[in-house]
C-alpha cells in the first residue's frame, strides 16, 4: 500500500479522510467553484478557444490532479500565463476559430503531459531549479503586462491584435476611432468594479458587521456579480443587437471526448512550445504548492508534481481542454477557503460540470469586455515591478537578467522571452560559478579558525599561502583557480607552501582534476609544495580512484589548523586593513 501510495497520493490522505475533512472541503469547493465560472471563460478566451475549453479544462484534469498530485491545496486550471502561451503557440499552426485551432490546442496539452509525466518518472523535478526565481518573476510580470494590454480591444470593441507590446499598442492606436461606446462603458465600468471589489468590498462588508467567512465568500463572488450585472444589462437594453461582442452560445453538456492532432509536422512545430509550458506552468505550481505547504508543516514531492500535472494536461487533452497548471490565485483561494484535502478539487470539478450542464445558457449575453475585465485585474495583480529595484540592490547581474527577460518577453512576444529567461538563468549559473569566490586565510590569533585576510585580524606567514575556495571545482572554472594560484605565485620568491582548503568544495569533476594536476606539477617545477586540506569524504573517495593523491608534491590535511602547524614557520599577525 505504501508502494501505491507514493505514485497515487489520494491513498494516502483518502485513509484518513474524515467528516470534518468533507465539511472543508465542501465549502472551499463552493467558494472556488464561484471564482472559477468567469475566470474559467476568460481564459480560454485568452488563449483563443471557445470559452466551454475553459470549463472543460477545469474538470477532468482537476479531479486527476486530486489522485496524482501531492499539494493538498493547490488548484489546478487554465491559467493567465499559459492560456497566453497557448494562444502564440497554436497561432503559429492554426487559424484562431477553426477545428484545427482547437485540435492543436489539444495537442499542445497533450506534448506538455507527456512532457511533465517523463520528467516525474524519471525523476526531473530538479531541472526546474535553472530557471531562477528572479527571472521567473520578471516573465510573469511582463507576461502580466503583454495579457492585460491585449484585453483592450475587448474593453475597447475594436478588432486590434498583435502578440508584443509593440504590435498591440500600434493596432489599438490605429483603430481609436472604432471605439464602441456602449462596449467601452461596460468594461470600464466592470474594471473599476472588481478592483474595487478586490480592495474595498471586504472591508466594508466587515464594517457592517458580516463574518470574516461570509465577507471572503462575497468577495471572491465579485466576478460573478459582474458577469450577472452586465449580462442583465446587455440583454435588457438589448445591446447584442447593436454589435456589442458577447460570449454566445455555449455548449450544455459535459466535457467530450476528443482526439488529440497527431500529425508529425504539427507535433514537430508544437514541440518547443509545449516543453516552456511544461517548464513555465510546473515552476509556478511548485512555487505555489510548496508556499502553501509549508504553512501547514506538509510536504511536496516535486516529481510525484510533475506526474500529477502530466496527467491533468493528459485529460484535459482527451476532454477538449488545453493545457493547465496549478494557478496562484485560485489555489490561494482554495486554501483560505479551508481546504483540507485534494478532494476539494474533485467536488469543485463536480461543480464546474454542474454548471456546464445547467448554467451555460444564461452566459449567451455576456458580454466579452466584462470576460476581458476579468482578466486585467487577475494578471495585473501578478505585475511586480520592484524586482528590478530589489535585484539592482542586491546583485547587477540579476537585474541584468530581470530586465532582458522583460524586455524581451514585451517587444518580441512570451516564446522569446521565456527562453531568453531558461538561457539567461542558465548563463547567469554558469557565470558566477565560473569566477568562484577565493579568499586567502589566516588563522584568528588564540583560535583554530581560518578566516578572509580582508575582513579580519589574523595570523599569516609569508612562506605559506591558504587559499579558500568556495565553490565546487568543474570545468567552467578550474581554468579560474589555475590562473589565479599561478599569478599569486609569479614574483613571490619566499613563498614555499600552498595550501587549498577544500571545506566548501562539494564535487571536483574530470577537467578540474586534469588543472589540479597541472598546478601540482608547475608548483614542484618551482619547488613549492602543493597541499589540500578539508578534503569532503566523497571528494576524497573520487581522489582515491586517481594517481593524484600519489603524484602530489605535498599532504592532505585533515584539518586546516594541521595544516598551519605542520608548515607554518614565521607566523606574523596581519590586521585587515593591510
């Protein structure tokens, strides 16, 4: 049973499942089945999809979620971000409102399943670490930006497109004269609404004396008052009829079965896309699911994650979805809300089919500007702009990156920008272990520490030379630690030791090996002692394997201090300012 449970969580948690568990989770189900409704059309409007893709993509993958997935409270779904990515990718191979559209969308959340469910079986989770969280957050801010500009032909009523900054704001200039007043009234009007509903109507409602339940309830049940208002609104003054956009009629019926497109040019085109998403769609719902994990003191597997969300894109590719992910806003939600299990997903899955069975029909009036409201205030709350002044503070080189992947993800479209940032975080590794910080030691008068000449008051002697490398040695930067010994040597005619004090080097590869073998034989040429200290057990054990322990010219210290006592000879306090 333990076996089973480690690949199905659901029998795990559904041992001890409990009545007051059923309670939660209900009622979570209730408040995030509310949000869902409009957020689930928006989106799939965003990606280009009728908006039933949207609600079928929440129930079927949902509930697999539920049996795969380790995250007690994350949420699964159509997401801003990857409903984006969608739409530029399936762009790319079909026209938008055609089968084939829909088919590719299919397929696209079918590649990024099989995707996710070999990187868990095989283990991957840990590829997602070279994306850095830095470069992930600029992405998701100008992603941000890029989704909530290319709403305003909604909220406009004009035919505008483009898939960068540049194209949008160009197309919604040329066509200003096209505006719809009656469209432009009530997407204004169901903006300023949910951004007063998301700051203002909580406060209120507890300010007249409502329970902090009933307030959070009625808050996340803003959208859905938007959408009642202006469906009520367009129907009543019979505004459809005078050109206003609408959602139309939408399917009553449960999520069918369908087909994925398996040609090999379209999976061949739809390939690269498919493998951002997966990485975009898992890093955010790892992100999400371990924040809200910790604070219940639970735990994440992030490859049993990947299996889950391979086989919530797997079904929603046989069920006429498109790809999906854990999202952060409703996940937040769901846990607020009280959920206590995955099962709160599955009973918001049977609500979501309830509602597109019974409720489809009274969405034929809403209007598509207040589906666009929906989705500005639900991204632009993903826009942090102060990454950049944090990054600039803390590290240049991360601005650097920050400000490249927003660049590019806003002037040249999200498939750029999302490989710009897997690149730049991968460049940006490489970069900083490539000149690993070296500090030369000295021993801290009356102690066994060794710490930086720089920074502290210390013993040294002009004969011996204590260098501290604080990285793992590998090919990127052993030419680094070459160089630098060699140079500190050049001209330093009393120095007759070296010693390099290993107690941060984790791993030494081949190629570092083959340097560290060079070192030894220049530094006998010159009649200076190589020696190691600190040396890590399995470092040494790879050591050992080798014919370098019985090449070098000098010892392997256990310690540093045994290092210091065996070759120092002239010790003189240094202070640091020297």
């Amino acid at each position: 049973m333990q076996r089973f449970a480690r690949y199905l969580p659901v029998l795990d948690w559904g041992r001890t499942y409990s009545r007051e568990a059923l309670s939660n989770d209900l009622i979570a189900a209730v408040i995030v089945t509310i949000m869902l409704i409009p957020q689930s059309l928006a989106y799939a409007l965003l990606a280009g999809l009728p908006p039933e893709a949207g609600i079928y993509a929440s129930i079927v993958p949902i509930i697999l979620y539920a049996i795969f997935g380790t995250s007690r409270a994350l949420a699964v779904g159509p997401v801003a971000v990857v409903s984006l990515m969608t739409a530029v990718a399936v762009g790319q191979v079909a026209e938008q409102g055609t089968m084939g559209y829909a088919a590719a969308a299919l397929t696209l959340a079918l590649l990024s399943g099989a995707i996710l469910a070999l990187m868990g079986v095989f283990r991957l989770g840990f590829l997602a670490n070279f994306l850095s969280h830095p470069v992930i957050a600029g992405f998701i801010t100008a992603s941000g930006v890029l989704i909530a500009a290319s709403q305003l032909k909604h909220i406009l009523g004009v035919d505008a497109e483009g898939h960068t900054l540049v194209e949008i704001v160009l197309s919604l200039g040329r066509h200003l004269g096209d505006i719809d007043p009656a469209t432009l009234a009530i997407g204004v009007a169901a903006t300023a609404f949910l951004f007063w509903v998301r700051k203002g109507l909580k406060p209120l409602l507890r300010k007249l004396g409502l329970s902090p339940r009933l307030a959070d309830v009625a808050t996340k049940a803003g959208p859905v008052a938007a959408v009642a208002v202006t469906t009520l609104a367009v129907w009543g003054l019979g505004l459809a009829d005078r050109g206003l956009a609408i959602v139309g009629e939408v399917p009553q019926s449960l999520p069918p079965l369908t087909m994925p497109a398996l040609t090999t040019d379209l999976l061949g085109a739809l390939f690269v896309p498919a493998l951002l998403i997966s990485i975009i769609g898992f890093v955010e719902s790892i992100s999400v699911a371990q924040t809200l994990a910790a604070k219940k003191r639970q735990r994440i597997d992030p490859n049993q994650e990947l299996i889950g969300l391979g086989a919530a894109n797997l079904g929603a590719a046989f069920t006429g979805g498109y790809p999906v992910t854990g999202g952060f806003a409703r996940s937040v939600v769901n846990f607020d809300a009280g959920a206590e299990t995955p099962a709160a997903g599955a009973y918001t899955a049977i609500g979501l089919a309830i509602a597109a069975v019974a409720l489809t029909p009274l969405v034929y009036y809403l209007p598509r500007a207040t589906l666009a409201a929906t989705i500005i205030v639900a991204v632009l709350s993903l826009v942090d702009f102060s990454i950049l002044k944090k990054t600039w503070a803390y590290s240049k080189a991360d601005f650097f990156a920050v400000s490249a992947t927003i660049l590019l993800t806003l002037g040249l479209g999200v498939e750029v920008g999302v490989s710009a940032g897997v690149l730049l975080s991968i460049a940006l590794h490489l970069y900083k272990t490539s000149r690993p910080h070296v500090a030369e030691v000295g021993l801290v008068p009356g102690t066994q520490h060794f710490r930086n000449i720089h920074r502290h008051r210390v013993e040294t002697d002009e004969r011996l030379l204590t260098l501290r490398v604080d990285e793992s040695l590998y090919f990127v930067n052993a030419r680094f630690l070459e160089e630098m010994i060699l140079n500190r040597v050049a001209g330093n005619e009393a120095l007759r030791h070296i010693v390099l004090m290993c107690s941060a080097v984790n791993e030494i590869d081949y190629s570092a090996l083959e340097r560290l073998e060079g070192i030894n034989r220049r530094l006998g040429e010159l009649g200076i002692g190589f020696h190691l200290s600190e040396v890590k057990g399995p470092v040494m054990d790879r050591l050992k394997t080798t014919h370098f322990l019985d090449e070098l010219n000098g010892q392997v210290f256990l310690s540093q201090y045994d290092a210091w006592r065996c070759l120092a000879t002239n010790p003189a306090v240094r202070n640091a300012a020297e």
